[in-house]
C-alpha cells in the first residue's frame, strides 16, 4: 500500500479528489478519489468531520485551495476491488464552483453534498436566489448555486422551508395566514428546483404547531429587539483599549435592564463587536451578524433576531432527532461564521427540556486573548 492511501491505522493519505456531479445517489455521498500513484478509490463515506469558522473567511482573490476533508467510509472500492474494514481517510477536494451555500450541523458545517443525513431546512434567501435563477434573474453567485444544486438532481434530498416561513417578507413576525402562505410559497419553488427531492408539507395541526415557534420567540422578542437598538450605538465603533472591557460591562448591564440572560445570543453578539480585532482587519463574527449602525431600527434587530432563532431551532432539532435532525441550509457566510465559532448545541435534561451550550473562544472575540477568555466567562455567568 502507498503511503498516500488509506490506512486503518489513524494515518491519513493526502490526495486530491473532485466531486462529480453525480456524487449523490439515493441519499448517499459517492466520491471517487485518484491518488498520486495514479489508483482510484471508490468510497461511500458514512462520516465527514464538520468544517470550522476559520473557512468561512472569504479567500483571497484567485485563490481557492480547495477544502481538506476528513471522513470515514465502512469499505472502499480500489481499482475495482472492494475492501470491507473501517477506513479514515483525509484528501483535498477541489470543487468546480465556489462555496456559496453552507449546511450548519452539529459541531459545524459542511458542503451541502457532504451533510448527512441530507435534510435541510432552508432560509430565505436559498429560496430567494433560487426564485431569481428560475425567473432568469441571474445573480453573481447564480451560476455557483446552480451547480451546487445540480448534485441533487438524483433526488437525494429531503428540504423543508420552515426557516423561510417563519422570517416572513415584511421584516416583522408574520401572521399566521402569512406564514402559511410564505411556507407554501417556499414549497412551491424547492418542488421546481428539485423535482425529485422530497419536499415537506404541512397538515394543519403542524402548521399550527409550527406558528407556536413564532409566538414563543414573540414573548421575548421586544425585549431583545429593544436591547439591540439600544446597545447598536455603543457597538457600532470599536472601543479603545482602555474602554474595552468597562464597554463590555455596559453591554451586559444593559442585557440586565431588558431582562435578556447574560450568556443568551443577542448579548454574545454584541460582546462579539466589543471584542473586534483592534484594527478591524477581520469584521468581528457579531458584526456580520447584527449589522450595528447607529439609527438601529425594529426592522434591523427583526433580521438578526431571525438568524439567531434559526439556529436555535437547528440545535433544538439536533438534539432532540440526533443523527436524523435536520441541517440549516444558508448562503449567509456570516450566519455560518456565528454558528460554526460558537459551536451551539443544545441537550436534553431528564425533564425533556433544552440546556444549551457553546464556546467562548478568541474566534468570536477577536481582540481577546485566551488568559481573557474566563474571565469574560465569569462576567457572562453573573
């Protein structure tokens, strides 16, 4: 065996593969990799190690190095002949298209044909983009998304739209005639661009136990909503260094004041702008996420408390279906960005309910260093 195939003994080869667009049948990822010596593997990977913040950043100009994927695969195919043991493999894929929409699962994302299970709920503006491609209303990212979309023309894919639904088109909380037209309308052009998907529908009683996650989130949305507008003013610059954490203090007293948990997301987000790179070389993950300027609106706040309550439905999801949740599939590069760097998951309790948990780390709070790190936990944890 060449020393760049893969072996059972936790080393890993360093080859590179391309992903065909025939890569997905029947809900399994199919890859075929050619190594250096010129062998071909065939593999169906049963695992893929989730990708991390530190790739969402956007690379440099006419440079795409392709990702590094780690994955396991129960057998593999090696020029023909077919191997059943457990194998770790590591090669470099190179994609023919840019990375333009991301599956957030647990621990991470993925490329969309590389999420397994592959069931995703999808945001508005997945299904926005993929209205304008079918109306001829092409987009720069158009011809990316359509080749990504093209892998799933096998009818590998379960989609469903909730998180299209529930953000609504009037940058509000809809009602709930809206939300059931929006759902259907998010229906309707997943069904177009992927005839032989399977698209969830909803009887009435699940619409209606879906339209109760808009009225939960509506009992502490205006307190959320009017700590954003308030703390956006004191967020939209970055504070001087001798200002860093007495800022940092504000952010959370004024949580305090609306009566929003300390360690809730809207908080993390806006410490994340506290704690942005002193030279603003790298815009801070809670930036891209809440867009703070200083005549904040309701409108503005109901955007970025959208994105946080889609990845609170996501880890709800994953934790309680496990391997069989559904992803979140986004084109939102800083949404993506938020979720892989905070590593949010959510846990059952022996009460059936959700505690949730993620990580403090210098990816979220650029101008921090690890010493830092506990002690914005204790301020956090008060």
């Amino acid at each position: 065996m060449s020393e760049d195939e893969p072996r059972t003994d936790g080393s890993s080869p360093s080859s590179r593969a391309g992903l065909a667009t025939d890569a997905l049948r029947a809900g399994q990822l199919s890859l075929t990799i050619r190594l250096s010596n010129g062998d071909d593997i065939d593999i169906d990977p049963h695992f893929v190690r989730p990708f991390g913040a530190d790739l969402l950043l956007e690379p440099a100009q006419g440079r795409d190095p392709g990702l590094m994927v780690e994955m396991q695969s129960l057998g593999m195919t090696l020029n023909g002949t077919r191997h059943e043991e457990l194998y770790d493999l590591r090669t470099r894929v190179q994609f023919t298209e840019a990375l333009t929409v991301f599956s957030l699962v647990r621990g991470g994302w993925t490329p969309m044909p590389f999420t397994m299970p592959p069931r995703f709920l999808v945001d508005r503006n997945v299904v926005s983009q993929l209205r304008r491609i079918r109306e001829g209303r092409n987009t720069p990212n158009s011809q990316a998304l359509q080749w990504w979309t093209r892998l799933f023309e096998g009818g590998s894919a379960t989609f469903n739209p909730l998180p299209y639904a529930l953000e609504g088109a009037f940058r509000r909380a809809p009602s709930r005639n809206e939300f059931m037209q929006a759902y259907e309308e998010g229906v309707a052009e997943l069904v177009q661009a992927f005839p032989r998907c399977q698209t969830i529908r909803y009887s009435p009683p699940i619409f209606d136990a879906a339209y109760s996650l808009i009225v939960d989130f509506d009992r502490r949305a205006a307190r959320e909503t009017a700590f954003l507008i308030e703390v956006s003013p004191m967020i939209t610059q970055r504070p001087s260094e001798a200002r860093l954490w007495s800022t940092a203090q504000e952010v959370l007293q004024l949580a305090d004041r609306h009566q929003i948990p300390r360690h809730s997301l809207p908080p993390i987000a806006a410490l994340s702008c506290v704690f942005e790179d002193a030279h603003g070389t790298v815009r801070s993950i809670g930036r891209a996420l809440l867009k703070p300027r200083d005549n904040y609106a309701e409108e503005d706040a109901f955007n970025a408390l959208s994105d946080i309550r889609h990845v609170e439905i996501t880890a709800t999801g994953q934790a309680l279906f496990g391997p069989e949740s559904f992803a979140f599939c986004t084109c939102d590069r800083g949404l993506a960005r938020f979720w892989s760097a905070l590593g949010l998951r959510g846990e059952r309790t022996q009460r059936e309910a959700i505690e949730w948990e993620f990580d403090l780390s210098t990816e979220i709070f650029s101008r921090l260093t690890e010493p830092d790190i506990p002690r914005l936990q204790s301020e956090i944890s008060l």
